[in-house]
C-alpha cells in the first residue's frame, strides 16, 4: 500500500485518499493489536502459564512496536503528499491563468504594427505596448512559479514538457512585444524631437516675423533716423539674417530626421509632416529675403542723414545731453526711485523751456525754404521732420519713463503692504493648529484678497517688463524684477495658504469621519435592534420540544453578536480617535453614543448567552425526565400486568400460601422500584417547570400534569395491589381457622 502511494501514474488527489485509506488500515489493526494484547493477557493469567504470558505479550509488544514505526512512516507520508497535493494545486492554478492568458495574447491588436498618422496616436500605440510588456513580464513570473512548484512536486510525472512549452510561447510574445516597443520608441523619440524642433522653429519664425515688422519697411522711415541708430540698425538686421541662416540650418537637418521616419509613418501622417516643414522653408526664405533688403535700405539711408546731421549738431547736443540724462536714470537703485521721479519731472520740464529754440529753428527753416530748390526744400523738411521727430521721441521717452516710474512706487507701496500683511498671517499660523473652523476661514479669506492683489500686479508687472525703459538695482547692484519680487510674496502665500488649506481639509475630513461614524453608529443600533428582535421571537417561540432549534437560532444569533461585537470594537476605536484628535466639537456625544452603544450590546450579549444557559440546561432536564418518565411507565405496566395476572381462587391452602407470598415479594421489589422513578421523575419535572415557566408556561403546566397522572395511576395500581393482597391474606386466615 506504501508503495502504491508512490506510483507515479495515480493522481495527487488519489494519492492523498490512498494514504487516508493506509493510515485508517494501521489504525484499525493498531486497534485490533491493543485488543488482542489485553486478551493474550487475561487468558494467560487464568491458565496460569507465566511463560506463555510473557511469550504472547513480548510478541504482541513487538508487533505494537512495528505497527507504530509503520504509522509514523505513514503520518509522514501523508505530510509529504499532503504538501505535494497543495503544490500541485499551486502549478494547476497558475498554469490555467497562464493558458488562458496566452490564447488571448495571440490575437492581441498590440501584436500588430500600425503606421500612426500623428503623433498621439504613436503614444498612444507606445502605451499599449508598455501594458501589454507589463503583462508578458508578470505572465512570465508567473510562469516561474509554476516551474518552481513542478520542480518542488515529489510524485507523479513532473510536467516539465508543458512548462517548457509555454515558457517558449511566453517568450516568443515577450520577444515580439519588445521588438515592436522598441521600434515604436525609436519612432515616438524621433517624432517627438522633429515636432519640438519643429515647433521652436514655428516659434523663432514668428517672433522673427514680428521683429521684422518693428524694423519697419525698406522706403520710408529709415532715412530720418540717426546714423548711429541706423548702424545699430543695420548690425542688429546682420544678426538678425545670421539667426535666420542658422534656423535655416536647422531645418535641413529636420529634413534629414524626416527622411529617416518617414517609412514608419502613414501617408497621412508623411503628408502632414512634409507640409510643416515646407511652410517652415518658405516662411524662412521671405525672412531672408527681407532682411538683405533692409540691410541695404539703411546703407542708403546712413549716406543722407550725415549731411543732415551736419545742419543739427547745436540741436543735437542739446538731446544728447537730455539722452545722458534717461541713460543715467535707465539704471535706478530701488531705494532712490522717489529721487528719479523728482529727476524726470526736471529733465520734462527742460524740454517744455526747450519748446521757444525749437520754434525758432522750425522759423529758420520755414525762412530757408523760401529761397531754396525744390531739392533743397526737400531736404530741409526732412531735416525737420528728423528734428521734430527726435524732439518728441525725447518728449515720449521723458513721459514713458514718468509714467514708468510712478507705477513703480505704486508697486513697491503695494507691495510693502502685501509684505507686512503675509508676515503677519506667517505669524498667526502658529496659533491656527488650535483654531476653529470660522478663523480658518476667516485666514483663508485674508489670502484670497492677498492673492487677488498678487495676481493683478503680475499681469501689471508682466505688461511694465515687456517695456521696461528703466532697470533697477538693489543695494549690492543686484537687478531687481517686479515678476522675481512678486513670485516671492506668492512663494511665502503658497506656503501660508498650504498650511490653512491642510488645517480646512484636516477640519473637512475629520466631519466626514464624524458623519461615518454617526452612520456606521446607526447602522449598528439597527442591526441591534434587528437582533434584539431576534432574540425576542426566539424566546417567545421556546418549546420544551423543540429546544435544539432554539438553540441552534441562539447559536448563529451568538455568531451574529460577536460580529456586531467585532464592528462595534472598530466604531469604538474610531470614535476615540475622533475625541483624542479633537479637531471638532462633538466630544460629549461620541462619548454618551459610544457608551450606550456597549451598553446595549453588553446587554444583548448577556442575555442571549443567559438564555442559551437556560435553554441547555432545559434540554437536558427535559430528556432526563423523558427518560425516567419513559422508565416508570415501562415498570408500572409490569405491576398492571401483577395485578392482572392475580389468581383470586384457590383449591387448597398451599398453593393460596404459595400465590400470596410470590405477590408480596413482587410487589414490594416493584412498588419500590417503580416508587423511585416516581420520585425521580417527579423531581425532573418540577426543576424543569420552575426553571421554564418564564419562557412558556403551558408546557411547564402539561408537565405538573403529567406528574399528577402518574401519582393517580401509582396509586392506582398500589391501592389495587393491597387489595388483592388482602384479599387473598382473608382466604389464608379462613383456611386456618378451618384447621383449627
């Protein structure tokens, strides 16, 4: 039979019945050892054969020996195929999942390679392959544990041909899944690149589209301007065609990246792709193109404008020392823009004195024209018109840089402000770890308003830096910025407006505990109330006859105690939770609800387990007195039967003699007997009545009545017993007076 466990052909469900089968075999004849033992024993002790004794029992030790090694070879037996049963169990769990899996995998979409036509679609292709690898890496560790556990199994064929067969599979998928992920990263990577590049390229082209509007048109302005300013001009416009060569650059190396991914892509996607980058090239091409142009314009222009400038160098130097002036005022210590603002309003009011020379001059060249050429007259406006403009460019300036300053100090006033308050909430965080939920609130509210007064100074500040006219400095010459400076008071109310809003949510979470606990509170005072309920029909239902079906019904209601009980303890740790935190105000009724809520179930607790007590304890009385009940009757029926059987009439005195005694002899050794289960009986049931007439009185009533009728037939018989007796002690007496 051992080696039938072993054999490799039986499965390990029938392996471990086998050995079950093996381990009762050795129990029994274990059994049957310890019977036979003590039989050797008794029957040599009463043939008084010593030798033979000790002969019997040394061989039946010896077998008692044997069979105990054999049992204990089999409890290990049976711990190794009980082991090999779960590992088998173990491998055919994991190998289902695994078959089930690899059907599906074969059909996977994943599988086959797509030709996206935009980009999202390629990362969207590249994220179901990254899933789809994920679940090929756990399939195959899961497939490793499967290998392991059919490398772990004792017995039976080990199924290394199957687990051989899916790890290829498996692999084979894995391998495919790698092959296509990676050629898809290759193509996102690519593409992603060509669409930023692209997209920056698409950006520099605008924005260069812009600055080529602002160096205005190739005939036109650009010949009243100053020579040095058209030199800037024309050295800004050399780098400004230098960046556009570079971009142009640029795109023929996108060109190249396109031509290398193009195959991957649909024609769609090809189409799209080229389509960007041709408008690119010719966007580019008309930025050149344009370029060269200006450039050559202001050559022109810088040619004319040296003799103008000849005819205003008294002018002139005057602006330049108004220039000298802004220029000194373009780099302005934070602490001194007061000062500046006093400064511009002086060099304002200098070009307003200025106004009467340049009157004069116009009167000059009102006076020239008379006399000149048209050539000449031509000239002359546009030396005017030069003049005019540079005057009121300096009048602009000297206005912007005003109006400039004067936002600036409304900045810094604002912003001292804003400072001062964001200090003073940073110190009253300290006291809202104890506060309420209305001064939380009421810090939350303060924030909104700094944050609003935060939020409409950079969108100011954002359009004062687009043109700055002046930039400023601190006292270590470091740069000072509006955007730097408000970021740092939105760094600071971050921080504030994180601990307020973590102090609400804390609040806000903490109510929501409180309402659960209220609802888990009620759910668990009706599921009281439903076993109360329960409990109540049960006893109301209680018949001495059908005790066990009550007591069964308090059993699973005991069941359903303890797991309310189990609720009931996690209800009492969370609301002790909520009173130790105290976060909000509901101290006193946690605690009245959590003591009644124990005590309710306390109560109910012990009262189901006081009436399965009683219940238990009734069972077992109301058997007992069935039993003794059973017993009387039985024992009464055989002194009916005396009383029946009773011969009234006899032919001679002996036999009358005879008859007589054999009656008083039973009837004593029966009333006797019968008088005990009488009283026992009688017993049993006045405990039971007195201990379950609180749960149903009628059945406690037909126990007293069946009391009362076994006293009656008891009497009964015994009053017809001593009758018979009598009579035949009268019969007995008449025969001895007859002797006499």
């Amino acid at each position: 039979m051992v080696s039938a466990i072993k054999q490799p052909q039986i499965t390990a469900e029938d392996r471990v019945l086998k050995t079950k089968q093996l381990e009762g075999v050795l129990t029994e004849k274990i059994r049957q050892l310890d019977v036979l033992n003590a039989s050797a024993a008794d029957l040599a002790s009463k043939e008084g054969n010593l030798s033979e004794m000790k002969r019997l029992k040394a061989e039946v030790v010896h077998l008692q020996g044997t069979f105990t090694e054999l049992h204990r070879m089999v409890d290990s037996e049976k711990a190794l195929v009980g082991e090999d049963f779960e590992t088998w169990k173990c491998y055919n769990r994991d190998m289902d999942s695994l078959k089930e899996w690899v059907e599906r995998a074969k059909l996977a979409p994943e599988l086959e390679q797509i030709r996206p036509s935009t980009l999202p679609e390629a990362r969207a292709y590249q994220a179901r392959l990254e899933t789809f690898n994920e679940q090929c890496e756990g399939k195959m560790d899961e497939l490793q544990n499967a290998i392991k556990n059919s490398q772990n199994i004792r017995y039976g064929v080990k199924p290394s041909e199957e687990t051989d067969r899916y790890y290829m599979i498996v692999s084979s998928i894995y391998e495919n899944v790698q092959h296509l992920l990676n050629k898809t990263g290759k193509l996102v990577t690519n593409w992603a690149i060509l669409d930023g590049d692209l997209e920056k390229l698409n950006g520099f082209i605008e924005r260069a589209e812009m600055r080529m509007g602002e160096f205005g048109t190739v005939q036109g302005p650009a010949a009243a301007l100053p020579i040095d300013l058209l030199e800037t001009k024309i050295k800004s416009l050399k780098l400004f065609s230098n960046e556009i060569s570079e971009q142009q650059a640029k795109l023929i190396a996108l060109v190249h990246m396109f031509d290398q991914i193009n195959h991957s892509l649909s024609e769609d996607g090809v189409n799209g792709v080229r389509d960007k980058l041709k408008s690119a090239k010719d966007r580019l091409s008309k930025l050149s193109d344009d370029a060269r142009a200006r450039i050559n314009a202001n050559y022109e222009s810088i040619v004319e404008q040296q003799n103008f400038n000849a005819q205003m160098t008294d002018f002139s130097n005057w602006m330049d020392q108004i220039r000298t002036s802004i220029s000194e005022l373009e780099n302005t210590a934070v602490d001194e823009i007061e000062l500046a603002v006093q400064n511009v309003q002086y060099l304002v009011q200098q070009h307003a004195d200025k106004r009467d020379t340049f009157n004069q001059i116009y009167a000059q060249v009102k006076q020239q024209s008379l006399s000149n050429n048209p050539m000449e007259n031509k000239l002359l406006n546009e030396t005017y018109s030069s003049l005019a403009s540079n005057y009121q460019n300096l009048e602009s300036s000297l206005l912007q840089m005003k109006d400039f300053l004067q936002k600036w100090v409304e900045f810094l006033q604002w912003h001292n402000t804003t400072k001062d308050q964001l200090a003073y909430l940073r110190e009253s965080m300290i006291k809202y770890d104890v506060s309420s939920e209305e001064q939380l609130n009421d810090a939350n509210r303060r924030i909104s308003e700094v944050a609003a007064g935060i939020e409409n100074w950079r969108r100011l500040s954002i359009a004062m830096e687009q043109e700055p006219c002046i930039s400023f400095h601190d006292k270590a010459h470091k740069p000072v910025s509006a955007i730097n400076m408000i970021a740092d008071l939105d760094h600071k109310l971050v921080s504030i407006r994180s601990q307020v809003d973590g102090k609400l949510k804390e609040v806000e979470n903490t109510k929501d505990r409180v309402n659960k606990f209220h609802q888990t509170q009620k759910e668990l005072t009706d599921s009281l109330k439903s076993i109360e309920e329960k409990l109540k029909a049960i006893i109301q239902a209680a018949r001495l006859s059908t005790l066990d079906d009550g007591m069964e019904d308090l059993s699973t209601l005991n069941e359903k105690i303890s797991e309310l009980c189990s609720a009931k303890a996690q209800v009492q740790y969370e609301g002790n939770l909520l009173l130790k935190q105290d976060v909000v105000d509901t101290g006193m009724e946690i605690q009245e609800e959590l003591g009644k809520l124990d005590k309710k179930v306390t109560d109910l607790q012990q009262e189901s387990d006081e009436t399965l007590r009683v219940f238990s304890g009734t069972s077992d009385l109301y058997a007992d007195f069935n039993k003794y009940n059973m017993s009387f009757a039985n024992e009464l029926k055989q002194i009916e039967a005396l009383n029946n059987g009773t011969v009234m009439n006899f032919d001679n005195k002996p036999a009358l003699q005879q008859a007589l005694d054999q009656l008083k002899k039973a009837s004593e050794t029966m009333m006797k007997k019968v008088k005990r289960s009488l009283d026992v009986v009688a017993a049993k049931g006045n405990e039971l009545a007195k201990t379950f007439r609180g749960y149903n009185p009628q059945d406690c009533d037909n126990i007293l009545d069946i009391i009362r009728h076994n006293n009656e037939l008891f009497k009964a018989n015994l009053e017809r017993l001593i009758d018979n007796s009598s009579v035949l002690d009268q019969k007995v007496a008449l025969y001895k007076q007859a002797d006499e």
